[in-house]
C-alpha cells in the first residue's frame, strides 16, 4: 500500500512537474542559506556528517556544491521514477529542517 502511494507511476504530471521544480529551489536555497550563515558564523556547524566531512575535505563552498548537486540528482531521479509523492515529502522536509531553520539563525544574526 505504501509503495503504491509513493510511486503514482504518471509519466506526465503537472503536479511530478511542479513539485520536482520545487524540490530544485528547496535545495538551491539551502545550498545558499547554508554557504551564507556557515560563512556568517565563521565556522562549520553542519548537522549531516557526510555533508560536514565533504565541506572538511573539499571546503565550504566545493562541498555543498556536490552535496547540493548529488541531492538534485536523486530528486531529478525519484521525478523520473514517478515518485512524486516522495519527491513532495522530501521538498516538505527540507524547508521544514533547513530552510526556515537558517531563515531564522540569519534573521537573528542580521
């Protein structure tokens, strides 16, 4: 049943097509808000380890780049399998843990 839900197997949606589109700029954005209120603290307090280990080994700017990158990737993928449901999960989640978290650390900031 889960699994039904997950994948509305619809090649063209308006909806796949909106919401993948979202899940793009979610991920632009954090990318954005993260680089600016990292650079803003001036040291990296990243809660994903695997995003913190690519920002240690290839700096700040480098390693959100591929981290923001291989995100977009698996979204533009779940898009084509037809998970759009999940690719809607996944864009609810990031504004919810991400992009209203760093809206609110650089609100206070400035």
């Amino acid at each position: 049943m889960l699994s039904r839900w997950i994948f509305n197997r619809t090649k063209e949606s308006p909806f796949g097509n909106f919401i993948v589109l979202a899940f793009l700029i979610v991920q632009a954005l954090d990318g954005t808000l993260t680089y600016v209120g990292l650079a803003t603290i001036g040291k990296v307090v990243e809660g994903n380890p695997l995003v913190a280990s690519l920002m240690a080994g290839f700096g700040l700017g480098l390693g959100l780049t591929g981290a923001k990158l291989f995100a977009a990737s698996l979204g533009i993928a779940l898009h084509i399998f037809g998970a759009h449901r999940l690719v809607a999960a996944l864009t609810a989640f990031y504004l919810a843990s991400a992009i209203f978290p760093w809206v609110a650390v650089l609100a206070i900031l400035s």
